[in-house]
C-alpha cells in the first residue's frame, strides 16, 4: 500500500482533517458569497426608489443545466430576502413580478409577443414587428422595469 492510500484511509485521522479542512474552505466561499449579497442588494436599495425583480421558479430553472449554475451560484431566493427587508428599511417599493409574465418574449419597443424566444439558447433577436434587435436580458429587464412602474401605479 501507498502512503498515499494511507493517508486517503476513510475514517484515519488524515482523512478527517481532511474533511475539517474542505469543510472551512466550503464556510468561507459561502461567507464572500453572502457577503457580496449584501453589499449588492445594499447598494440597489440605497440608488432606487423602484426596484422589480422576476420572482422565478427555481426549482424548474435548476431542471435546466445551463441555468442551474448560475442559479445556485447567485442564492437568488437569498437574494431576493435580503432585498424584501432592506426595502422596507429604506422605504423603497420592491415589486416581484410572478413568473407567468412573459419577460423575455415581450418586445420592449413594440409589445409584440414572439414565442420563439422561449427558447433560452436565444440570446439576441430580432423582433419581427418593428425591426428592434434585443439582447435577451437586457429586453426582458426593460420589460420587468415596465411592468413593475405600472404595478406601482395601480396601488
Ligand atoms: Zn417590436
């Protein structure tokens, strides 16, 4: 046998400071994680009086591997807690907007509604009706920005 082998032994006392060691290392990543959360969601509740976010359904999103990374990478649910009590903190209207708003197939310019962008691999289009070209998540924000002024309005 190896010392290497040795060392890897299951239950040995190497392999549980072993263990203890990736155990810090996994604490500390979530540490600068949270930490970015909080300094991120801090700084768009003190620059906005209007913040709307897309209340999206993780659990479908994480099906998909593209999203799935990102997704748990940035703790959206943590995210969107640390942004419901600032806002209410600093007396700022946090609007979620559910998920049955199609954000990203809307045309910003237009309104025209185009199906094909379900797609996710679609990152740019061009609408079909007025000719605009959108980055994907750059026109679905404007979309969910809209939507959020106009639920603001209403109440
Ligand atoms: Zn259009």
């Amino acid at each position: 046998m190896t010392s290497k082998k040795i060392i890897r032994e299951k239950g040995s006392n190497n392999w549980y400071k072993t263990k203890k060691k990736l155990a810090k290392v996994h604490e500390k990543i979530a540490n600068i994680r949270l930490d970015f959360l909080h300094k991120f969601s801090t700084k768009l509740i003190e620059e906005n009086q209007l913040i709307a976010v897309e209340t999206l359904e993780v659990k479908n999103m994480l099906k998909n591997s593209n999203l799935a990374k990102s997704i748990s990478d940035v703790c959206w649910s943590k995210f969107i807690e640390l942004l419901t009590y600032k806002a209410k903190w600093y007396g700022r209207d946090l609007i979620k907007i559910d998920t049955f708003f199609a954000s990203s197939q809307l045309c910003n310019n237009c309104g025209y509604k185009n199906k094909e962008v379900k797609d996710l691999k679609i990152r740019n289009w061009k609408c079909p009706e007025c000719g605009k070209v959108h980055d994907r998540d750059i026109n679905a924000s404007k979309n969910i920005l809209d939507e959020g002024l106009k639920i603001q309005k209403a109440s």
